[in-house]
C-alpha cells in the first residue's frame, strides 16, 4: 500500500507537469531520467529519493514547496 506522502507528491508532479503542458517524457528528459520511472512516480508506484525529487523539481521548472506537501 503507498503511504499518503507519495500519492500527494505523485499528485503534485503531475499537476505541475500538466500545468507547464509538458509530456512525461519531455520532464523525463530535462531531469535525465528514463520516462517509465518518471511515470511510476506519478503514479505513486515510486518514491523519490531527495536527489531525484531534485531532479525532477528543477525540470519542472517549480519550487520543491509546490511538491512536497509539508
């Protein structure tokens, strides 16, 4: 079962994809990382580690705030 924490960051990426109209293979992409991992982290399949919520923030072009629901 995924923790509430990862469904809200799953939630929150994918909102913030969609709201720079972006493909998740083009957040993929920028963060240097390979489209079905980004996509399991959107479905909450995965749990970013720091490093990679890094990534993947700076490729959305948002604050880490904007996705970590603390």
């Amino acid at each position: 079962m995924t923790d509430k924490m990862t469904l809200d960051i799953a939630q929150a990426l994918k909102n913030a994809r969609q709201d720079k109209h972006m493909t998740q293979q083009q957040v993929a992409k920028k963060a240097g990382i390979h489209e079905k991992y980004y996509a399991k982290l959107e479905q909450a399949v995965s749990t970013p580690s720091l490093k990679m919520l890094k990534k993947v923030v700076s490729a959305l072009g948002v604050h880490s705030s904007d996705v970590l629901p603390f």
